[in-house]
C-alpha cells in the first residue's frame, strides 16, 4: 500500500516555480531518498508534505487522505508526520527524555515512559535519558531528534539533509544507524539530501530531483546503472563523456566499439558515459596514453591519462596506481550507458 | 598570570572606594542611631509606601513584560506589516527620559496623576527594554523547533506557550528584574505624577526636615529591597540557555487578518509612548515660545554638557582602568573590583545622592555643594554602565597582537598604550558618549547635590514644573529628547543590535 502519494505537485514563490509538477508514490515501510542539488527544490518538497507550506497545484494524500490540495492544507499538528531537520533543532528547554516524549500528549505516563525508554535503547541513548541537548554532540543530538520524530508512531518520517552538518566520519556511521533504528521501527520515511553517496547507500529507492521535477525514480543500482539522460549519470558519479556512433550494435568511439547498456538504434549518433571504475589502466612503455596527473586518496586514487586526443578520468586501486609520466594501455570494462544527441 | 601595571591597580582600587564607601557609611550612620531609625520606620506610613511601592513595581512589571514581549514576537516572529518599523517604534520611547514622559502627559490631562498615571507612565517607558531583551532571545530560537512541535501535535498558541516562552524566559524574567530595579529607583516620574513611593518619599523627607534620619531610614530600606532584586536578577540572569546556533533560519507564523489587529496595538502604543507626549511637549513649546527666555535655556544647556562631559571623561577614566585590569589581566583583585564596580548597579539614585550628602556634609566638606560631589554621584550611578560599554571593545582586541608586540620588544604597558587603547579606541569613546548622555538625563542626584548655583536642562525642566509653568518646562523636555535622548538610543549597542537582527 502506498503510505505516501504526491501528484502533480506544484509549488511558486512569487514567479518562481520551485516545483512544477512533482509525482512520488512512497510505499510502507520504504526509505526513499530524494536526491538533488541545492536549489532544487528538496526541502520544498518535504515543508509541503509536512504541511507548512500550500502547493499551487496538485495533491497529497496521506495513508489514503487526502492532507494537501490547491483549496485545503491539514494543519502540521493533525498529520501525523515526524520530522528530522538538518540540525536536529532539539528543544533546549528540555531534557533528551522530555524531548523524545514531547508529542506523546494524549498517552498514560506509564505508556509514554516505556515508548521513551524503549527509544532511547533503539537509539543507544539510555545513559543520556536526563541530559541537556546542549551537552550532546552533533550525532546523538541527530539521534534524539529521530527518537523524538519516531516517539508517536509517525505514518512518515520527513528528513531534511540529516547528516549534512556532520563530519565525514561520523555520517557513515550514522547514515547505518539511521537505517538500523528505521527498519527495526518498520517506519516509512523519505530523506531528502544532495549527497548522492548518501542517497545510493541509504535508501531502498532514489528519487533524483532536477529544476522542480522528479527525473527518475528507481533502486540505487538501477539509477547508479542506468540514468536516464547524461545529466543524471554526471550527478551520480564521475563520468567521461565521449562521441559515438551505433554500429552493428556497438558504439564506436575513439577508445574502441563499446557496449552500449541501454537500447540503441543503428547509426545513432550521441556519446557514452564512461565511470571511473570502467576504466582499466595497464603500465606499457609503448602504450598510447600517457599519465597527466594523479590524485591519491588511500584506498584508491584518481588516474588522469590522455590517450587518442581523449582525457579520461580513470579509478585505480591507490598503491599500485600508476604514476605521472608513465605510458599506459587503456580498456574500457563492462557496458556503458550511450545517449543519443 | 600576568601582573597589571601598579597604575591600573591605584585607579582601579579608588574608583571602587569612592563608589561604596558613601554607600557603607550611610549604613553606618544609620546603625548608630539604631533606635531611631527603627522608631522612624516602625510607622504605619512605612508599609503604606511598601505597599504603594510594591504595587506599583508589580503592576509595572506584568504590563511592560506583556507589552514588551508581544512587540518582540510580532516584529521578529509574524508577517506583521512593516515589521523593522515597529521595532524602531518600540525601542523609542527609551530616548524619552521617564520624567520627560510625565511631563508629556500631565500638561495635556490636569488630573493625570496617582498610581494609575504612574503606571502608564512607566510601562511605556520601560516596555522597551523588555522588547529589547526578548526579541535578542528571539531571534536566537532556531525556529525549526517550532515546526518539529507542530509535526508532534502543538497548534500555534501551543507551541507559543510551550516551545517559544520556555526558551525566552530567562531573558524576559532578566528584563522585568531590569524593569523593577528601574521602577522602584525612578524618582522624577513618580515625583511629578504625586504618587507616594519610598524615592518622592525620601526626597520630600530630606527636604521637608532639618532632621534627616526618616530620610536615611527610608533610603536603607529602599536600598535593601533593590539588593534583594538585584540577587534575583542574577540568580536568573544565569539561567540563559547556551544556544546551540546563532540566527538560524527564521520562520514566521501568518497572521492573517489578524495582521490588522496587531498592527493597530503596536500603533497605539508607539502613539501613547512617543507620539503623545512629543506632540504636547511641542504644542506647549510653540504656545511659550514668546516668553522663552533664550540666555536661561542656553546657560542652562551649557551647564548639562560641562557637567556630562566632565563626568563622561572621569568615569572613563577609571572605566577603562578597571576593564583593562579585569580583561587584560584575569587576577583574582581585579575580578573582585570589577565584581563591586558592579555592586552598585541599579542602585537607587535618590540613594546614592543621599548617602553622599551624609558623606560629603560630614567627612568630605571641602567638596561638599561642589560639582565634584556630583560628578563622584554619577561615577557610583554609571561606572557599571561605562564597564560594560568599555569592556567589550577592550575584550575584543587580539590577544596574539599584545604577544606580538611584546615578542617585536615593546614592554606590556607600552603594548596597552601603542596597541590595545588605539584598536579599542571607537568602542571606548561610544561608551563614554554613552555615559556622558546617561549623566544629561540624571535627575534626583542631580536635585540633591547640586552646587546653589549651577543650572541644568533637568534641573530647570524641576523647577519649572514644579511651579506648573508647563509652557516654559516645554523646551527643555524636548531638548533633553534631542540632545540626550536620541543619541543615547543610537549609541546603543543593545538597541542597535537587536533592531539590526529585526531586520535580519
């Protein structure tokens, strides 16, 4: 059953339309990740489906009711949604209990002592149960404020960037975390983020925003695999793209015929999107490319070659990665996405 | 821990001797002839104004808190209409000293006076301090918390009652502490007004009497209520939440058609606060101005800024010693005579001029009805004014830059000469503007120490209402608004600040 179900949203301020037209079905107990860049209308997105904001076309329907329309938006307080903002916003006011209780209004306080316990055990928060939010740090402040979403039970939770204000160490720890305390409490949740590593790692399914629309929705390898325009594959991991032209159903390309992943016709012109990864380097004094730069992260580095006029960007296991200067042979490996101009 | 030069210390230690010392001999006069003074309090006239006092102080608190935070909210937290207007409004009327305000008010209603028209009086005038503290809690609230409680069930009032005042309280509960320092200290409002309270109460017992035990035994229980004040305000005072972020995103709840309403509540009170008494004070102004006596007016003006600008150099004299001891060098003397500088904050005026009429009729003749004695007086009112107005330009000045100085062989004094001062030098000079204004508007020290012969912009405005004579107190009401007023809310760095965030 559909918990979520967005359509044909549409949102301005002023002349400018934020969204023009957004369409998202979110099943129960589904994390979807809304993946998108700055300014693309992410977190306008969730303050319509959390109600604080009236969309200028369209509808949204939550558990199979009707909460926004062009003529009626439901209170924020009647729909029992839960929100996570970016940064956590815990009331400083209160205790990390009282916080994670706060809108267990209508419960016994026998029920809600035990609802709050048990969260902040899911949570492994229990030692800080009477701490003030000031003396938490930006993870577990992270994790009160998904206690506290979560407490009542919400039909969906609603976060807004969660780990952005986070170290990068720390967001993948919590980024698993989160996933973790979501499934365990069966919730259905969207998150919206511009972090499409986050997105892919996190969510059972992607939704990539772009200018106002929902582009493609899709599982995390489906859109990693196959985006459906240029745009998207560039968004989602370091591509190179280069001209082609469908032969006997290859693509032929100054790097050699490759196969194509999608459907092709016969003698399209257009270019091929090439990830790192499908770039296999091999040392050879009388290889074609020629190493320009390197770029060395540990694990792996980033390998720059130049080879048959073209500059690739190739990804290469970091201690054996070949050096500046170095003559390489240059493969492309698997298939490749080919989009027709 | 680094020594402060042996100067700092000398300054600094006699600034503080000469701010309590009066204070501590007036206790001691007092316990001397304890009989008496106990004699003198145990009347029935003593809690009748313990009563008038205390409601006065109460009823002026809960309206200016009511007053106070609903501009706040509504300038910072509503899509209100011309929103940074109404805060300009709301912080105004601290440009109108509170016996201007009176003065305002009481040439256009005859029978303006008592308890009701005290009240009004200094609700409008201490409003906007209210407004001012609230509104920088305000706009610190990361408003997402509003919306996370509206997501958890809180409606709107809700979440004004339980997410938004929770977290503003403590600076509201410090402003109406301010407030009721200010009320149960103000004398020239009261006074005009006839509205029996302990400060007209001293003042018309020194005045009235040769013996001036009544008055000393007054002032002592005055002063004893303001310490206990004063130890509430800092009991709350360190209760302000650590705010997790400064100015974040701020959202603000639409009103509406109530938009209306709460636009003509801040019209009406910035028409009550400034626009009331301004206009009568100009009306009557233009009505007197045939009979205005130019030469007394300008004497009299020339006289007020000799006296603050003498004053203003002297108090920051010491001001700038005792910040550098207390900043610049964190020992444990220094943090005690910044701890007692402030000690007489808030103390009443008509208090401190009494206790240094004792003092200086007594110990000190040779200064006593000289301007001297008035200029220690506003040195005890306003040395905690000028602390705070000086320390924070001198705090701000790198500590790197001292260590590199002295690392290029400039010894420490010098560095404080060649480096600190001059980076600290706008700051510095604000905060004694600001104190040198302060004195302009000072009233009952300035009635009860005045040399015989020394004139004043407040002190004539006295002397002329005294004798009703409305149209000639006019002008100088309204040159007190321009010349002390207006500058001094500019100069204002709270106001400043919070008015700039408004905006934000």
């Amino acid at each position: 059953m559909a918990t979520l179900n967005l359509r044909g949203v549409k949102k301005s301020f002023g002349d400018f339309e934020v969204l023009s037209g957004v369409d998202l079905l979110v099943e129960d107990q589904e994390l979807v990740a809304v993946l998108g860049a700055s300014g693309s209308g992410k977190s306008t997105l969730l303050r319509l489906i959390a109600g604080f904001e009236k969309p200028t076309a369209g509808t949204i329907e939550l558990a199979g009711k009707e909460i926004s329309s062009v003529t009626k938006v439901l209170v924020p307080e009647k729909r029992n949604i839960g929100i996570v903002p970016q940064d956590a916003a815990l009331f400083p006011h209160l205790s990390v209990s009282q916080n994670i209780g706060f809108g267990l209004a209508g419960w016994s306080s026998k029920d809600k002592a035990a609802r709050v316990a048990e969260l902040l055990e899911i949570v492994e928060l229990t030692e800080f149960a009477d701490a003030r939010p000031e003396k938490l740090s930006g993870g577990q402040a992270q994790r009160v404020a998904l206690a506290r979403a979560l407490a009542p039970r919400p039909a969906i939770v609603l976060m807004d960037e969660p780990f952005s204000a986070l170290d990068a160490e720390l967001r993948t720890r919590l980024r698993l975390d989160v996933k973790a305390i979501l499934k365990k409490e069966g919730a259905t949740a969207i998150l919206v983020t511009h972090d499409q590593e986050e997105a892919l790692s996190l969510a059972d399914r992607v939704a990539v925003l772009r200018n106002g629309q929902i582009v493609q929705v899709g599982s995390p390898t489906e859109i990693y695999n196959s985006p459906v325009d240029i745009g998207i594959a560039t968004f989602l991991g370091d591509s190179v793209l280069i001209d082609g032209e469908v032969k006997n159903g290859k693509v032929l390309t100054r790097l050699g015929a490759l196969n194509p992943l999608n459907k092709v016709t016969e003698g399209q012109v257009g270019r091929v999107a090439i990830r790192g990864e499908n770039f296999y380097l091999l040392p050879n004094p009388k290889g074609e490319g020629e190493v320009v730069g390197q770029v060395f992260f540990g694990h792996d580095a980033v390998v720059e070659v130049v080879t048959r006029g073209v500059k690739i960007r190739a990804r290469s296991n970091g201690p054996f990665a070949p050096e500046v200067g170095m003559k390489v042979s240059v493969w492309v490996r698997g298939s490749v996405n080919f989009y027709p101009v | 821990m680094r020594k402060p030069p042996k100067i700092i210390v000398v300054i600094g230690v006699s600034a503080t001797l000469l701010a309590v010392l009066p204070v501590v001999y007036l206790g001691l006069r007092l316990f001397e002839g304890f009989d008496r003074a106990l004699a003198e309090l145990l009347r029935f006239r003593t809690l009748e104004l313990l009563g008038n006092t205390g409601l006065l102080v109460l009823a002026v608190s809960v309206s200016a808190l009511l007053v106070g935070f609903s501009q706040a909210w509504l300038t910072t937290r509503s899509t209100v209409k011309f929103a940074s207007s109404f805060a300009v409004l709301a912080a105004l009327p601290l440009a109108i000293p509170s016996y201007v305000m009176a003065l305002g008010y009481m040439s256009l209603f005859p029978k303006f006076s008592g308890f009701f028209a005290s009240w009004l009086v200094l609700t409008l005038a201490t409003s906007p301090y209210v407004f001012l503290g609230v509104t920088a809690a305000l706009v610190r609230i990361d408003t997402a918390t509003d919306e996370v409680a509206r997501t958890l069930g809180l409606g709107r009032f809700k979440v004004l009652t339980r997410v938004t005042w929770p977290q503003v309280r403590p600076a509201a509960t410090a402003s109406v502490l301010l407030v009721a320092l200010y009320v149960l200290g103000e004398f020239g409002a009261i006074a005009l007004l006839r509205y029996d309270t302990f400060t007209r109460a001293i003042y018309n017992a020194y005045q009235g009497s040769f013996d001036r035990t009544s008055a000393a035994a007054l002032a002592l229980v005055l002063l004893l209520i303001t310490l206990l004040i004063i130890w509430l305000e800092r009991r709350y005072r360190g209760l302000y939440l650590a705010n997790t972020k400064a100015l974040g995103k701020r959202l603000r709840v639409d009103l509406g058609s109530w938009s209306w309403v709460a636009m003509a509540g801040l019209t009406s009170i910035a028409v009550f606060g400034v626009g009331v008494p301004i206009v009568s004070l100009f009306v009557w102004s233009v009505q007197g101005s045939a009979s205005l006596d130019l030469p007394m007016l300008l004497d009299a003006l020339w006289g007020s800024v000799r006296l603050a600008g003498l004053s203003g150099l002297f108090i920051g004299f010491f001001a700038i010693a005792i910040a550098l001891w207390a900043v610049r060098y964190r020992t444990r003397l220094g943090a005690w005579i910044e701890t007692l500088s402030w000690a007489t904050h808030a103390l009443p005026a008509v208090v401190v001029g009494l206790a240094l009429v004792f003092f200086g009729a007594n110990i000190t003749p040779w200064i006593y009805q000289t301007t001297w004695m008035l200029v220690i007086a506003y040195l005890i009112l306003f040395l905690p004014n000028a602390l705070a107005a000086i320390s924070t330009p001198i705090a701000q000045v790198p500590k790197d830059l001292e260590d590199v100085s002295q690392s290029l062989g400039v010894p420490a004094n010098r560095t404080l000469v060649k480096v600190v001062l001059p980076i600290a030098i706008p700051g510095i000079v604000a905060g004694v503007g600001l104190v040198a204004l302060t004195v302009l508007k000072e009233l009952p020290a300035t009635l009860l120490l005045r040399p015989t012969e020394a004139n004043t912009l407040a002190t004539r405005l006295w002397d002329a209402t005294e004798d009703l004579a409305y149209s000639q107190a006019a002008p100088y009401a309204l040159l007190l608004v321009i010349v002390a007023g207006l500058p001094a809310l500019v100069l204002n760095s709270q106001a400043r600040k919070a008015l700039s965030e408004v905006r934000g």
